[in-house]
C-alpha cells in the first residue's frame, strides 16, 4: 500500500531533460494566447458545459465548480469519487486539476515575456501545492489525472526556461522550483506505485505511461527516474500494439479516444526524440496507421462520426484557434512526420498546435508537401478493428461516406468505452450529416442518460423487445456482450457492401440473431439495408434512426423525408406493418437527441419503426439520395 508519506533523496539539479523541440517554436500572434491567459488570471475558465465560469484565481482546487461540492481532504485511495455526494461530478473537479491551463499561461508568457505571466503560474502552482498535499483528497485517486498534469507541468517547465527560468533566480525562487520538484517526485511515485491493471489496463494506463516517461525525461532528477523511464518505455512499446489493432483501429471502439491515444503517443514520441530516444519501426507504423484511420472515417466536412465515447478531454491545450478541429489538427502534424500527402490533403491547413509541437520551421515545411495530382482514396476496410467505410466521390464536393460498425463492443473484460451499437453506421452526404451516432453527454453522473447515450435505441441499428445488445453492469462496465462477425465485405466500382451478424439477443430465452446487409449501389445513389432476425417466437422490434440536428425531417405516408442543405434523403420500409414515428427531444423515452460536446445536448430528430414478429423475419430499408434542395 502506498504510504502516507515518502521521503525522498535531494533532487540532481545539474541537467535536465531537453525541451520537444528546438528551438521552441516563437511566430505566432500573441494576442491570441495573452487573451486567453488573461481571463485565467482574472479567475474565469471554460470547463466543459460550464463556459467563462468564474473560479477565482487560483481557483478552489478541490471544490466541483458544478455543484459547488468541496471534496474532502482524506487519504485519496480511500475516497469514492464515483460518489457525486462526496465529491460533486468528478469530471468537472479533475478538468481543472489537469493544469491544462497552465501551459495557456507558460504559452502567454513564452510569447510575450509578460512577467505577470510567470509570476501566475507560480501562484498557481503554490495554491496547488497547499490545497493538495500529498497524498490526501480527490487528487491523489487517479493515476491518469497525475499523468495529464505532469505532462502540463513539462511544457509549461520548458516554456519558462527550463532550469534556467527567471522564476529560480531568487532564494525564494530556488524554494519553489525545489517545492515543485519535490511534487514531481511524489507524482511519480504514486503512478508507479498505481498503474492502472487487468481490466482497466485501457487508455488509463497508456496515459500514465505517457506522463511517466515524459517526467522521468524531463526531470532525471532521483535515482529512481532512470527506473521509471526504462519501465515506461518497455510498457509504451508493448501497450501500443496491445490497445491499437494492426489495421489502426484503438481497441476502445471509441473514436474520440483514437484521438486521446494518438496524441499521447505523439507526446511520448517527440520527447523521445528530442532526447536521444528511439521506439521501435513497430511504435512508429502503428501511429502513422492510426492516423490513417482518422483519415478515412472524416468526411469531406472534417467531421468523424461519435461512435463510443468522448470526454472533451485534450492532454494539452495547445491551440486557441476559434474553429480548431483536434483531427484535422492530428493529420496536419503526421503529414509533416511521414510525408503525407493524404494526410495534408485532409488537414487542409497547418493549425497552431502543430506548430507548437512540430517548430515554427514545420509549416514552411508542410506546404512544399507536393500534393498536385494526389487522389485521396480511403481505407475502406478495417476488418481487425471492425469498421467499414462505404461511398463514393470521396472527399469532393459529391462526396457520400457511410461508416459502419461491425466490430466487437469495446476493449477487454469490461468494455468500458464502448457503445451497443453492433451493425450501426453513419450517413454524410457533400459534408452534410444525415444519420449520426448522438455521441456521449454523460459519464459518472445522470445514469438515465449515460444509459441512454450508450444504449441501442441510441443507434442506427434495432433493439429487441426493449433490450440493448449488450448487458449493461455499471457506468463503465458491460456484462454480457454482444459478439459480432463479419461475413462477407465488397467493394467494387458500383457497389460497396457488408454483411455480417451479432450475438447480442441470443441471451434472451428465445434466442434471436440479427444478420444486416448494408448495400451501397454507387450509380443509383441508394442504401439497401437488410434485417434478417432469426428466432422461433413472438418478439417487440425497434429499428431506430437518428439524423443530425441541422435535418429537417418529415413523415409522410410511409415515407421518412430529411434534408439539410443541398441534400434530400428519402428512407422507406417496404412492409406494411410498420408505420414510422418522428420524435425530437423526448425526456421520457428518453429518444431524439445529440451530445457533440460533453454534458451538453441539443434535440435532435429521430425515427423509430415498431412492430411485433412471430418467428423469423426479413425486413429492408431503402435510403434514396438526391441533392439539388435548397433549404
């Protein structure tokens, strides 16, 4: 057990590790950066839903800024943060304790030389330093929240001017770089100490790798730190080709967290080199494959389907630009490493953050990347990972993408991130977002919701007799889950289509498997879907339909009408039984809504089709696509 106190040996100050890059990168507008540290100083922050919330500065560091909930200061391994009575909504308390914000202010101050700055992140850290000790409160629980602050703590420490920063100068600078190096230490201690293991050795434990190796680089300081590198050097190398799938696909089956993955190999990645340290030819075609996959599942809009979870949650904060898009962002940088021209093509510019990472060189660089006569064909298929990406005219003006899921439910025994949405798949037409995965809204607290958001009825696919797929065992567990298989997939010049099937309603006491054919005839510019339920008895059916909240979508007869922008899809069940019911917002259900950012939503339009089957059933759903509709 960890224990309440350690006592370790006076730090090495004689060198330190050397910054990502070199020189740090200088030509950006600072007004962007200063403005935006300046609301910190004035003691207003963004934290999720919660927009210029004013926290003071420094602000609380253990009170929820949602519910006003302190925390209280105990021994953190014995404090229950999943209990919103003791600690509020969790994920609002820990966002501001990532010190995200205190890169913002390292940034203002590297641009600008703004003392205010520095002396802000000093006030900022001692207010930490008091409100947390070690090891006590809501702080000292998760070894990933240590990791993503000691990541901070390294940019913002090469930002001021590493060891050499004018904050050391003074006697009483030395007493607080010795204060903030004594809780560098403690950090690694407890990550080492607490790595994240068996079930949930997921994207957690990735992440404490990252914030491991980058501390033990960036402060060699102890005689343990050569210990803790080489551990979590071995541990990246191994986990990397554990939790990502050969074909690219991160195991979570959650494509906000291919996002989170990538970008912490990226961090580890760069530090690396900056400091003399290879990963294997294995780490590095597992990234660029990664980044291939982001390619093929983003519209010609820049936007990826919500399928899994998502938290909102950067590792860094790096750009300030006001439409930053952290994908396109994540192919402009590998662009840049592996000579993409693909990637470029689907970054469409060189956004700050690369910048930041990559050395105010890099951008000179990114646009002499010859992208003249380059045709961007995605990867259609991801048959490890289990997505398949159908259309046609890609990435133009014309452009129809539909991505669909026929992959298992989520990353080891527990599955945490995963969604029940086996045989779903999205629409996006010219950019424009037809059928959507409504994303994720909720985590730790609102279990309606976070039910819902994970649920089948919230995905494009059916739910049986009023069940999800798969059987639902907490906010971040799943019990029994839904097997999928693909059977057979084709892609060819007229005609792309998956076939394949899932377990998850063999659990009920009248088994039922559910085969879907997902057909996409190319000239016509039709979706053909065929249901097939295989089973002996009576049973209640659902196939649910959710579009983006920019549709306008009517029922008419039998016929579901939705259009936005220049696009019309009309969508058709053939079957007399059914009669399709438009709903839009509904609390109760709940049903017809989309959460694009964290703990917010919107309401949405969403259609849903019931009928009752006796015995085996064969249903189709025909999508027909035109544009020419002005809105």
């Amino acid at each position: 057990m960890l224990a309440r106190s350690k006592q370790q040996t006076s730090p090495r100050l004689s060198r330190f590790g050397k910054p990502w890059i070199t020189p740090l990168p200088c030509r950006f507008g600072a007004g962007l950066y200063c403005d935006a540290a300046d609301r910190i100083l004035a003691g207003y922050y963004d934290v999720f839903a919660l927009k210029g919330v004013h926290l003071g500065f420094p602000p609380r560091w253990n009170r929820d800024p949602k519910t006003g909930i302190e925390a209280p200061l105990v021994f953190g391994k014995t404090l229950d943060y999943r209990d919103e009575r003791i600690v509020g909504d969790i994920k609002y308390l820990w966002e501001p304790n990532r010190h995200l914000h205190l890169t913002t202010l390292a940034q203002a101050y590297h641009l600008s030389g703004d003392k205010r700055y520095a002396e802000g992140i000093q006030a900022f850290l001692d207010s930490w330093f008091d409100q947390c000790p070690y090891p006590l409160g809501v702080n000292w629980t998760s070894s990933l929240e240590l990791a993503i602050r000691l990541v901070n703590w390294s940019f913002t420490w090469h930002l001021l001017g590493g060891g050499s920063s004018i904050l050391f100068a003074s006697e009483e600078g030395q007493r607080f770089q010795r204060r903030w190096l004594d809780s560098i230490y403690q950090h690694c201690y407890f990550i080492a100490g607490f790595l994240s293991r068996h079930s949930s050795a997921n994207n957690h434990l990735y992440g404490e790798l990252m914030g491991l190796f980058v501390a033990a680089i960036t402060w060699p300081c102890w005689q343990e730190s050569d210990q803790w590198k080489a551990q979590a050097y071995r541990e990246l190398e191994s986990e990397t080709l554990k939790q990502n799938a050969s074909d690219g696909v991160n195991r979570e089956q959650a494509i906000y967290y291919q996002h989170e993955v990538t970008d912490m190999m990226l961090i580890c990645w760069l530090t690396a080199c900056a400091n003399g340290i290879e990963f294997s030819q294995n780490f590095s075609s597992r990234l660029e494959r990664m980044l291939e996959f982001i390619a093929s599942v983003m519209d010609v809009s820049g936007a990826v389907p919500m399928i899994g979870d998502a938290d909102g949650a950067l590792m860094v904060h790096w750009s300030k630009e006001h439409d930053w898009n952290v994908y396109r962002s994540l192919l402009a940088t590998g662009a840049l490493i592996y000579d993409r021209a693909d990637f470029k093509m689907k970054a469409g510019s060189f956004d700050d953050k690369s910048r930041w990472l990559l050395g105010d060189e890099a951008k000179s660089q990114f646009d002499s990347i010859a992208t003249s006569g380059v045709r961007v064909k995605p990867r259609q298929e991801f048959r490890e990972g289990g997505y398949f990406v159908m259309g046609d005219n890609f990435d133009s003006d014309d452009e129809v993408r539909i991505v669909a899921d026929a992959g298992p439910l989520g990353y080891l025994s527990i599955a945490a991130h995963g969604h029940a949405d086996a045989l779903s798949f999205t629409l996006s037409v010219a950019g424009n977002s037809l059928l959507i995965d409504p994303g994720t809204y909720a985590f730790h607290t609102q279990k309606k919701w976070r039910d819902y958001f994970r649920g089948t009825s919230a995905h494009n696919t059916i739910r049986i007799d009023g069940m999800d797929q798969s059987e639902s065992g907490g906010n971040f567990m799943w019990l029994r889950k839904a097997a999928v298989l693909c059977e057979t997939w084709e892609s060819n010049p007229t005609r792309d289509c998956l076939v394949a099937r899932h377990d998850g309603y063999a659990r009920l006491v009248d088994p039922v498997i559910h085969r879907r054919k997902i057909e996409f005839l190319k000239k016509e510019k039709m979706i053909v879907v065929e249901d097939v339920l295989e089973c002996s008895g009576a049973h209640d059916i659902e196939f649910n339909w959710h579009f983006s909240e920019a549709c306008q979508v009517a029922v008419e007869d039998n016929k579901v009408v939705a259009m936005v922008a220049n696009v019309c899809v009309e969508m058709t069940m053939p079957h007399d039984n059914f009669r399709p019911e438009l709903v839009c917002g509904n609390d109760e259900l709940p049903l017809g809504w989309v959460s694009r950012s964290f703990d917010e939503k919107v309401p949405a339009p969403a259609v849903i089709w019931r009928e009752k089957i006796s015995g085996t059933a064969r249903r189709s759903t025909i999508l027909k696509i035109s544009s020419g509709y002005n809105a």
